[in-house]
C-alpha cells in the first residue's frame, strides 16, 4: 500500500510539471536586478554588428559616459553572419536619427557596453531624432579591439611576425633615396 501511494505521488507530480508547459531558460528567466529603464519607459532601437562578444542581455547601453538603457536581447541578421542586439533606451535620452552605437570596455579588463554617440556635426534639429524601432545599420556600429587582439598583434610583431624585416626595410628605402 505504501508503494501504491508513492508511486501515485510521483505520477502526480509528473503529470502537474507536465501539464504546466513551463520551459526554463536559465538565468535569464529569473528576475535580475540591474535593469535602466522597463519597456514602458523607454523606445526600442535595434543594432547590427559585425559581433556581440561578451555582450549579453541587461549589458548596459551608455551616451556621454551616462547609463541610458540595457541590451534586451541578442539575435543573428537575416543572413546570419551578423549579430543583432535590441536595446532599450530611456525615453528622456534623445539621440540623432544617425546616431552610432560602438561595444566598448568600462577598462582594460572591465565589462562591456554599448556606446552611442553622435556623429561630429550632427544634430535632432537637423537629422531628427532617433525613433521607436530604429535599425542601425553595419555601417553605423563598430568593436573596440580587444585586448586579446592588441596582445596577439604585439606577440606577432615581437616575435618576428616583423621586426626582423625592419631592417630590409630601411635599408632598401635608404638605397631608393
């Protein structure tokens, strides 16, 4: 009788954890804390990159060294070789309609954001102002290096990847003067 009821217990647990449809994403369902600005207020702008590393959703998105909103999600373009971040930004934060969006570090070894800024210039009187469902095309997004990159280029040259060749160098250049 005993295993009768622990076994209806189970299938019943089962069957309400069934039942219930939920999926669980991970730390992104959770309620984080940490969030700028909530969806009702502040406007939604979209953003193509050429890549979105170490940039994740609640990443802070800053104008003027200033907190303006949060990346809400992260998403491949249509050819899916770019990556896409949908951002929301304070509706009191206005930008020009060609502002750019840049992935910066807050330090050397510190986390990421997203920078807008204006472009020299530019202007909301003149270009109008950055609106609701805004798409920032390639050409208005960029990636500081990392300081990977600048390490891995530094080791390259230092090792030979070019120093031994700056001697060629100059000396054919001194021979063509």
């Amino acid at each position: 009788m005993i295993l009768g009821s622990w076994s209806r217990l189970v299938v019943g647990v089962a069957g309400c954890v069934a039942l219930t449809g939920c999926s669980f994403n991970g730390a992104y369902d959770l309620p984080l804390p940490g969030k700028v600005v909530s969806d009702s207020d502040g406007y939604s702008v979209s953003a193509e990159f050429n890549d979105l590393e170490s940039v994740v959703p609640r990443t802070l998105v800053m104008a003027n060294d200033v907190p303006v909103g949060q990346v809400d999600s992260i998403g491949r373009s249509a050819d899916g070789w770019h990556a896409i971040a949908v951002m929301t930004i304070k509706k009191s934060v206005i930008l020009p309609a060609n502002a750019t969006a840049a992935v910066q570090q807050t330090s050397l070894l510190g986390e990421k954001y997203i920078a807008f800024s204006a472009p020299p210039g530019s202007s909301v009187a003149k270009d109008g102002r950055l609106a609701n469902g805004a798409y920032l095309k390639l050409d208005a997004t960029t990636r500081d290096p990392e300081v990977e990159d600048v390490l891995g280029a530094l080791s390259a040259l230092l090792s030979g990847g070019g120093v031994g060749q700056l001697h060629t160098i100059s000396v054919e250049l001194n021979k063509a003067f």
